[in-house]
C-alpha cells in the first residue's frame, strides 16, 4: 500500500482544490415558479448520488455542455432531475410511471428515497464532477434554458462567506405568495397606467385607484393601482377581487407590489437576479474550474463515435472523487467500496471501469426571455451508439489506462487519438458532445 500513497495525496490535493468553487444553494426562478433553496439542497444531494454510482441505466445522470448556458468551455458538467416538489416523508418512497422507469433510481439499491413526479421531470439540476452546484435548468420544447438565482431582499443577503465571489445583482421579480411577477412587466404595466392617468383632466379620468396605509413600506401613505390594464377599452377602474396590485406613493412613485392576505394587504417580496462568478484557476495543470488535467487523456474513437478529451478529463475527476471517498469507507469496513466496475482479474485488482455519461437529446438556449434564438447543433449520444455503453479504464491511483466499448458483457479497446490535453493548455476549448 505504501507506493499508493504518493498518488493519493495528489487526488486529495486536486480534491480540495475543486471545493474553493461556492456551493451555497440558493432559491431560483424557473420559468415563473419559485424554487427554495431546500429543495436545491435536496436535489443537489440527489444528483451528486446519481453521478458517484456506477449504474448509470438507474441512476439518472448525463452529461451536459455548459459552454452556452454558464460559459464553461473547458469541462463536462452532469445534470440530473431535480426534487423540487417537497420534502419527502421518511420511510416512504412516491410511486412513477412505468415510461419514467428508467430515468431514477432503482427501488432495491437503496440509493435513493423519492422520486420526482412526472410533472418535475422537467427541471434538472447541473452541477461539475467534483458535486459542486453550478445551477439549475429547465426544458421546454426540447431545449434547456437557464433559471434564476434569486436573492430575496426583504429577508436575505449576500453571506461573508461568499466575498471571495463576483456577485452581480439586479432587480428581477417581486412574489406574492407563490406567484411570479417580473419586474420589467410590472414597471411596464405602471409607467403605462401613469401616463394615461396624468394625461387626462380629473373629470376625464376614466382609472380609479385605492388608497390605504401599511407599515411595510417607507412611506406609510399608499395607492394602489390594479396591475394588468384593459389597453383596449382604456378603463382601469380598481378590481377590489383582483388580488395582487401595484403600490406607489404619494410622489406617484413605484414602490413595489402587495396581494390580500386574509382581507388585508402585504409586501410582496423583492427578488433580485444574482449572477455569482467563482473565481477562474489559473493553474496549468488545471482547467477553468479547477480540475486536473490527467497525463495520457486523449480524444477517442470509438466505432462510429467520437469522444473528446474534455469528455474524458471530466469524467477522470468523477471517477477518483468517488475513488477517494471509497477509500476512505473501506477503512471503516462499508459495504460499499468499491462503487466502480471492476476490471476482468486478468488486468489486476487494482484497475476499474467508470461509465461515460450520455447526454440529453437537448437543445441549449442562452436564457428564459431568448426563446427564438434556437441553436441548430443537437447534443446526442449517437444513433449508432444506442446498444453499447463506453467506459474509462483506470487504476486505484488514478491513472488513465484508456476508454473501452462494452458490448454483449465484452470490452473491447477503443482507438486513441492525438493527445488534447497537454499541461501547458491554457486556452479552453468548446467540448465537443456529439460522441
């Protein structure tokens, strides 16, 4: 065991290094629905079991490009379904559809507790080989888009712990209750109603609106103005039943929204957009993110398939992630090292298999509000590579001994290409997924 040693310190040295990014969740926005950020901690749970298992056909984790939606070149992220119903009740597990089936996990590993509903299959939750959060995402019609990371200003800040990030915050939306108001449509609908408002005599003023008095706001004095405008008709009276309206002051000035609570009005909360850079390694042996760029990782080809070295690099780190923290249970005698493939006996106890994951069939979208601007390249993992699965071949120590296709229980040796990774790379390269 003795000449292991060296090699571990490295994996823990390239181990630590990879946690400087921030993995604080925090609540979002996906596509007008707001998402706790308990539920982002459960889910991230979740996705970081589903990506440290070796059965992928159960474990639902691909791989994803985060070259368009979170600007990484240089490294494959994974996504996985994101729980963001509700906490799950202990000892009990919520039952799918039989089509969903292969997409979570397998009831008799034991792995996991709750399964999503139907309905939350379409979010996903992204993060790096490390289980580092890196965001969320949402599909709608075949695509990705990026969601929201929100800050709530009426009860939250920017924590001490994350100064060592560029934080960038903007106004973003107001909630009321569970509902979603952006914040360019409510100033939108105001500016609209005050200008019709001021430009007609009193006599003449066909847009009613109330006044009331709260303790929530700076100024006590308030109006409220219905949020939604007949443009038609031009009639703009004040809808008592409508349940969420806009506050101004005496100033005519937009203050923020309120929605009925039990017959009275409340603050609705301010949510402002927070973009949160972690900061780039300039290491060289290192990528963008701060993972270590293996010695012999290739581009691959394998059949009809082409598997980048980025691909490869990415899932290297995975791999010795989990083969460190199996080490370390194998010393309190858990059953559950090891959670790699073990290699045929005649390529010695030391080597094992890890699955390369494949990706969505997906498109990418800059963000939410660019529906148009559809990208025509389709990530996939190729139709002719449907019946075989692809893995890296690697020692206990972490080195890199190849990429095998499995077919039929048999592996068979894929073909190296010219190296891509050299140590001295410092500009990142747009990982290419359609292998």
């Amino acid at each position: 065991m003795r000449f292991l040693l060296p090699k571990f310190v490295i994996i823990i040295n390239f181990y630590a290094c990879t946690l400087a990014v921030s993995n604080l969740p925090r609540d979002f926005v996906c596509n007008k629905k707001h998402i706790p950020s308990e539920s982002v901690s459960r889910s991230l749970n979740i996705a970081c079991d589903a990506l440290s298992h070796i059965n992928s056909r159960y474990l639902f984790s691909a791989s994803f490009d985060g070259s368009i939606l979170f600007g990484i070149r240089d490294a494959t992220l994974f996504v996985s379904s994101a729980n963001l119903c509700c906490s799950p009740k202990k000892g009990k597990v919520k039952e799918i559809p039989k089509k969903l089936s292969n997409l979570e996990s397998d009831p008799s590993s034991g792995s996991l507790s709750y399964y999503p509903t139907a309905f939350h299959m379409s979010y996903r939750v992204v993060i790096d080989s490390m289980c580092n959060l890196i965001g969320l995402v949402y599909i709608l019609n075949q695509s990705y888009y990026r969601c929201t990371q929100v800050l709530d200003l009426n009860h939250g800040s920017i924590s001490s712990s994350e100064t060592g990030l560029n934080i960038f915050s903007t106004n973003y939306a107001y909630r009321c209750k569970n509902t979603i108001f952006l914040y360019k449509d409510v100033v939108r609908s105001f500016e609209y109603l005050r200008e019709q408002y001021f430009r007609l005599d009193q006599k003449e003023r066909m847009i009613s609106r109330k006044r009331t008095t709260s303790t929530e706001f700076q100024d006590k004095a308030l109006y409220l103005w219905t949020l939604y405008a007949d443009r038609e008709t031009k009639e703009f009276f004040f809808d008592i039943k409508y349940p969420y309206v806009m506050a101004m002051n005496k100033n005519s000035n937009l203050v923020g929204m309120m929605h009925k609570n039990n017959r009275k009005w409340v603050r609705c909360v301010e949510m402002q957009s927070v973009r949160s850079e972690a900061p780039r390694f300039q290491d060289s042996t290192k990528n963008s993110i701060g993972e270590t760029f293996f010695d012999n990782v290739s581009s691959y080809t394998c059949g009809r398939s082409d598997i980048s070295a980025t691909i490869l690099n990415s899932h290297m780190q995975a791999a010795c992630r989990v083969i460190k923290e199996d080490s370390g249970k194998i010393r309190v005698r858990q059953t559950a090292y090891p959670r790699l493939k073990l290699a045929g006996i005649d390529m010695g106890s030391d080597v094992r298999f890890w699955p390369l994951r494949p990706p969505e069939n997906l498109r990418y979208q800059d963000s939410e509000f660019t529906t148009d601007s559809m990208t025509e390249e389709t990530h996939h993992f190729g139709k002719y590579a449907t019946t075989s699965e692809y893995y890296i071949k690697l020692s206990l120590s972490c080195e890199f001994l190849g990429v095998y296709e499995s077919s039929d229980r048999k592996y068979k040796e894929c073909q190296k290409k010219q190296p891509t990774l050299p140590p001295e790379k410092k500009e990142p390269k747009i990982p290419d997924l359609n292998f």
